[in-house]
C-alpha cells in the first residue's frame, strides 16, 4: 500500500507522441490529431516508466481489487508500447508476482494475472529470458488448465495463455507434446460419446474447450511434419461432430480447425483423400447457408461468413486473401496457418496489434516482415492530415455513404441499376 497506491491507472495518455503516432492511425485518416506542442519524450518516458513501478509494486497489495487493477494497467502499456529494456530488469520480479497472482488469486485476478503473462512473452520474444519465464509459469498454468476445481474462467485464461507463451519460447519438441498433450485433455471432452450421435450441448465448460482447441491448433502449426499426420490421424474425423454443438463459438473454432487441418495435410500430402468428404461438404454447407428461427442474426451472420471461407477451404483448396495495414507497410493473409496465428495475437495485444507489427521484432519474425522500418520525423509529418483536410473527408464519405444507402432504399429505384 502506501504511497503507490494514488499512482493512477495507464490510459492512452500515457503512451507518448511517438508511440501514437505509430498506431494503427496511417490506415485511418480520421485518427491523425492536430500537431501540438513539443514533448519532451525523455520526461514522458521516465514519467511512464514510474507509474509502471508503481504498478508491479501494487501486485503485491493486500486487496485483491488493487492487485488486479495494477494487472490490468500493466496489460494495457504492454501492448500499446514496447517496453523490452524496462521488463528485461524486472523480467523476474514480474514473473514471481504473476506467478502469485494465478496460484493464490481468485477467477478475475487470475484471468488478468494469464493475460499478462502472454504479453510479458510477446514483449520478451523467443530468447532464454523468456524461457526462464516460462519455466516457472508452465508449470502453474498447466495445473490450473487441468485442476476440474478451479473456476472456468480461470482455466480458459490459462489454456491460452499456456498455448501463447509455449509458441513464443519452447524450442524443446518434449515440452512442446508435452503442453500440446495437456491441451488436448481438456478439449477431447467436448467430443460426443459414441452412444450420442445426435450433437454436442454447450455446457459451462464449453469455452474452456473452446480456448483450449484454438491453443492446440496454434501449436500444430509449429510441429514436425511427421507429428502433424498423427494428429490429423486422430482428430480429423472426430472435430466435425463439433460442428453440432449448439454454441456458435465451438462451431466457428471447430470449422476454422478442420480448415486448419485440410491445409496441412495437403500440405504433407499432395493426393490427402478423406473418406467422409461428402458428408462433411454438406454440413459445412449448411452451415454456411444456415437461416434456423431460433438462433441470433449476429450469430448467424457471423457463422455464414466463417463458413463460406471454411466450406472453400475444404471443398476448392482456396483461401480467400485478408489485407492487414499497419503504418506504411501492408501484410498479406494467404492461408489458414497465418490467420490463425494472426488472429491468436490480435485477440491478445486487441488495439496494440498493428503497433507491434511495426515495432515488435519477434511478431515481425513471425510474419516474416524483415526488420521494423524506420521513419523519421520529417516523413511522419508528410503523413499527416490537417484537421480541416479530415473533416472534408469525413464529409464526402458521409455524403457517399448516405447517396447509396438511398438508392438502395429507395423501392422506385430500377432493378437494373444494381447490376
């Protein structure tokens, strides 16, 4: 307690103007600001990295509520800036509270204590310092994934967090089984007994079988080829039964793994024949066309489009190409192995993602973008817009957006113009 407990919660503001303007703002014109004042960066480093101080000092707080907000704090700056030479002096004093938080904690400090630990690894890379560090949490995480005790929210947090960290750092092939092993445990659950043909009801556990088949498959991406078959072999014709599960999530993560599953295994096998193609066809496609009463619109919209891509997937080989923008560079979606790795951490770093494309080297390795590029000051300024210039565009795109959205409304309008 004592004084670090008046040390203020990290918001935006306190990433510097650098750091801002190395967002995600180059694809958005609406996000540039005005050029301000000068900032003097060195203070705003130091003043940032003191209140982070403050924070890892706060982890070690009596209250809970304390504890979990200075976790939360800490979440939010490591993934809006790169903090590697401040996390490398404090790498272990981090790790032991993570580790105090996740054993001793209770569901929501555990979850935050999880979250954390993945961004302490995406911060570190793969190098021994993160292995150190995942040494030490393996071993908890696992513990909790596996403890059928501890909250779900707990464990689902964990098993994410196992799948992350294990990617970043394990060059060990037996702890990489090993993990992968654990994982699957928790998510075979999820498959239907075989005196139930009928489908799979979503149960309190569901999400957690949810997380834990999203860290095994990001982890079958970096296996041998050899250890890919076997596990094709055992999971390829058991996943589809997941696709009547009546949670939508489980039947996004079930088609998006299957799809996952037909690429590589065309991958180790240019002539890969499944037997059940043509049954598996027809429920994607159903899926893919699914207009059942009873379920959500956003759900079934949502559903719709992930199966569309998954049904050409299997069926046609194809992969439909994502743009993905982040400052001046541009990085191409192209297969089910990229999007699921891309989506991983974005679903980790959330608004964070695109600035750690341009600055984190081990994304960046990841991705194969080569070395961060480098802007000076002068050519970060040609980059932006004047306030006057943004609201031009704003308007134009306004009045584009409303011309077409009345001629659609519009029922006098003729057919033939939408052709």
């Amino acid at each position: 307690g004592g004084q670090p407990r008046n040390v203020q919660p990290f918001s935006d503001e306190d990433a510097s103007i650098e750091t801002m303007s190395h967002c995600s703002g180059f694809s958005d014109p609406a996000s540039f600001t005005e050029d301000g004042p000068e900032v003097d960066e060195e203070a705003t480093q130091e003043d940032l990295e003191y209140k982070l101080k403050g924070f890892i000092d706060l982890t070690l707080d009596k209250s809970a509520k304390t504890r979990q907000a200075a976790l939360e704090s800490l979440k939010s700056a490591f993934s809006s800036k790169i903090l590697y030479e401040f996390i490398m002096e404090r790498r272990m004093t981090l790790t032991d509270s993570i580790e105090r938080c996740i054993k001793k904690g209770k569901s929501e400090e555990q979850c935050a204590a999880a979250g954390l630990a993945c961004l302490l690894c995406v911060q570190m890379g793969s190098g021994i310092e993160s292995e150190e560090i995942f040494k030490t949490l393996g071993p908890v995480l696992k513990k909790i994934v596996s403890d059928g005790t501890a909250s779900v929210q707990a464990r689902q947090a964990c098993a994410t967090c196992l799948g992350i960290c294990c990617f970043i750092v394990t060059d060990d092939i037996t702890e990489l089984y090993s993990t992968m092993e654990c994982l699957e445990n928790i998510f075979t659950k999820a498959y239907p007994r075989d005196r139930d043909t009928n489908g799979v009801s979503s149960t309190p556990s569901t999400v957690l079988h949810i997380n834990a088949l999203l860290a095994w498959t990001l982890l079958l991406t970096i296996c041998p080829m050899n250890e890919v078959k076997k596990k094709i072999e055992m999971h390829l014709h058991k996943l589809p039964s997941m696709l009547s599960c009546d949670d939508v999530n489980m039947r996004i993560a079930a088609g998006e793994t299957l799809a996952l599953l037909f690429e590589l295994a065309r991958e180790t096998d240019a002539d890969f024949f499944y037997e059940d193609m043509e049954p598996l066809t027809e429920k994607l496609r159903a899926l893919a066309t699914d207009g059942n009463k009873h379920r959500a619109k956003v759900d079934k919209r949502k559903q719709r489009s992930v199966f569309r891509d998954v049904l050409r997937a299997v069926e046609e080989r194809d992969f439909p190409t994502e743009t993905v923008k982040f400052g001046p560079e541009r990085m191409y979606i192209d297969c089910w192995v990229k999007k699921q790795t891309y989506d991983t951490f974005k679903e980790i770093l959330g608004s964070g993602m695109q600035y750690h494309l341009q600055s984190n080297d081990f994304l960046r390795n990841v991705f194969e973008l080569g070395p961060p590029v480098m802007l000076d000051a002068a050519t970060l300024k040609t980059m932006k817009i004047s306030r006057f210039e943004r609201h031009l565009y704003n308007s134009a795109a306004f009045k584009a957006r409303t011309k077409a959205r009345s001629k659609c409304r519009d029922k006098r309008a003729d057919v033939g113009e939408f052709f």
